[in-house]
C-alpha cells in the first residue's frame, strides 16, 4: 500500500467494549485513550520529532459507528489502518480476542478479522482431516 496514493482508513474495533461500557461518558473517554495509544505506534510518522508526533497522533480520530455500537479509530492514511490491524489482531484483552477490520472511507472492508476466524477454522479441519488419514495409513499397515 503506498501512503501517498491513499485516502484515510478506519479501523473498526467490533468487540472492545460492551453497550453499557460505551454509554457511561467517563469509560467511554478512557476506551477511546486506550484506542488512541494502541494505535498510534502504527501511524506513519515521515520525520521522528515530538511536534510531528503529537500532530499525528492528533490525525488519529477515536469516534463510535452511527449506531453506537462499534468503536472506530480513523487514521490519516489507509495503511496506517492496515499496519495497526495487523499489528493488533488476534491480542487478547479483557480475556478475549480482539476482533478488528479495517475499511475504507466509502465502507469498502479492506480486511476483517472474520476472515482471519474463517481461514483459522479451515486449517484446523485440513490439520484434523490429516492427522485421520495419517491414522488410517497406520491402521493399513498394521493389518499388513
């Protein structure tokens, strides 16, 4: 992804917070503090000076989805989002594994941490599907 060539990207935590968590002002704000410091080591800083980093972390924007129900961190730059969802999926916190995906402005997702649960499923059935014709081969040659 070339920083230059590319609008902003969001990406949408599906899984950080409950409802409750997210109505009370004062979690809200704290979640939204969390949000930004995770993300920000992602950002894509082009010269390493405290101003410039505090400018753009300042371009990082932690809001809720129109339905109050996901929270959403825009960056400056798609591949910024990129680089922190992938730097983050699969952390665990609070006991559970983040659930992410990062989008586009117009809403196209980009990648999902759905995706990420689906090829993990399948690989574990390739890996139970081998380890049955593993044991079948071995059942084979016993009876030899």
């Amino acid at each position: 992804l070339e920083e230059e060539a590319e609008g902003e990207g969001i990406l949408r935590w599906l899984n950080l917070a409950t409802p409750e968590e997210l109505e009370d002002e004062m979690e809200r704000d704290e979640i939204f503090e969390n949000v930004i410091d995770m993300c920000a080591q992602f950002v894509h800083i082009p010269v390493s000076t405290p101003s410039c980093a505090q400018s753009m972390t300042k371009d990082l924007q932690v809001t809720l989805s129109d339905d109050n129900s996901v929270i959403q961190a825009k960056f400056p730059t798609l591949a910024s989002a990129v680089r922190a969802y992938r730097g983050l999926r699969g952390r665990i916190l609070g006991g559970e594994r983040l659930k992410l995906e990062v989008m586009d402005t117009r809403g196209l997702i980009i990648e999902s941490a759905q995706t990420d649960e689906d090829l993990a499923k399948q690989q574990l059935a390739q890996e139970i599907r081998l380890v049955d014709v593993l044991d079948d081969e071995d059942d084979t040659e016993d009876e030899e």
